[in-house]
C-alpha cells in the first residue's frame, strides 16, 4: 500500500515546499518511487501556479513515470486570491472526490505520496472542513514543520496538540533559516528539557523520513 505523508506547517511560508522537495529526493535516494500532489493552491495569478510547478519539476527529475504530469495534476484545485482557502473560493464546497482521484492516479506508479497542505493546521477549507480534517480524510501521517524564531514553543506546542487530539499519527520537524541563529539560546532549551526531539529539516531529512516511514 502507498505511504501518504502529509506536509503541513505552524503557519504559512514556514519551508512547507522547501521541506516536500526535501523529502521527495530523500525517499527517491532510498529506492522508492514518490510522487507528490498539493491539494489546494491559493495565490495562482495568470494560471500559474508557483509551488505546483516546483513540486512537478522536482518530481519529474526523480520518477520518470511522472513526466505526463502537468501542473494541475499537482495542483487540482486552484484559487487566484492569496487567502485561506475559505475566502479565496467563497467558500465553495470543497471537491474531496477530485483530490482522491489524483492521488489515487498519483499511487498507480508510486511507492509514497507527500502531500502538501496550504498555511496551518487550521486554516479553513469551507464550512466543514479546516486543513487538518483533509489530513484524516486522506488517511495520512503528517510532518508538521515549525519555525525556530521567538514564539517556535507556543506555535509548536499548539500545533502539536492539535495533532494529538485528533490522533494524527505525526512527526515534529524545525525549519531553521539564516536569521534564526537565536534559537539555540532562546527556544532549543525548553525543547531539550523536556525531552522533546528537535529534528532540523535540513540536517536531519534522512532520520525524519525513516519515522514518517516507519508511522
């Protein structure tokens, strides 16, 4: 059966893409086919989808059998407004049967699929979805990449619980950028006491994709 690993974030432009490409390369250096889709893309001007196009040009590179793919395979639902999902389709219901089916496309020649979410856990779909019921309704585990800036604890620990109680099987990862030289001194102690695992991204890709594996 196909491993589906869901990418989702503290909040918006936390290294969500960065983090799925990273991925992506660390699976396909294993062995295994991947294949990746991003659900909702909001922000798409002029037919352009940004993170689709980079998610298929990478994807491309690692499994030939992907080549046919074009950006709105990845992409299936595109909105033009920069917003949460919610506001930028107003509110339109949301298509859960056209997401299956590109996954289910996506599976017939991959061995794992990373699915990429849109902002935060609790960034609204419609009136009946937030982004993290489509992490349950695809029957995924999540990656939920956080921040090491001032205030990484509180988004973190948020997030986390928010996982926890909805019993999303997931794994914690740190998106640590050029300007968070600080986290060390101001946030990693708490983590470190209280015998949290900090996973770097970047650092610590290879041990980050043998636990969502192995979930």
């Amino acid at each position: 059966m196909t491993k589906r690993i869901f990418v989702t974030a503290t909040n918006t432009n936390i290294g969500k893409t960065y983090t799925t490409k990273l991925l992506l390369k660390e699976f396909a250096s294993k062995g295994l086919s991947v294949g990746v889709i991003k659900p909702i893309e909001t922000g798409v001007v002029d037919g352009y989808a940004e993170d689709a196009e980079e998610l298929l040009e990478c994807v491309k590179k690692l499994n030939p059998k992907l080549w046919h793919l074009e950006a709105e395979d990845i992409a299936p639902i595109m909105y033009e407004m920069s917003a949460a999902p919610f506001v930028a389709s107003n509110n339109t219901p949301l298509d859960i049967k056209r997401i299956k089916s590109k996954i289910k496309e996506l599976e017939a020649c991959c061995d794992i699929i990373v699915i990429e979410g849109a902002g935060g856990l609790y960034v609204p779909i419609d009136e009946e979805y937030m982004m993290i019921d489509l992490i349950q309704k695809l029957d995924a585990v999540a990656l939920l990449v956080t921040h090491c800036s001032l205030g990484c604890i509180n988004d973190t620990l948020l997030s986390k619980k928010a996982l926890e109680d909805k019993k999303i099987k997931h794994v914690i990862a740190f998106n640590s950028k050029e300007d968070d030289e600080s986290f060390v001194r101001v946030s990693e102690p708490y983590f470190l006491k209280t015998d949290f695992k900090v996973l770097k991204v970047g650092r610590d890709i290879d041990i980050i994709c043998d636990v969502l594996y192995n979930l």
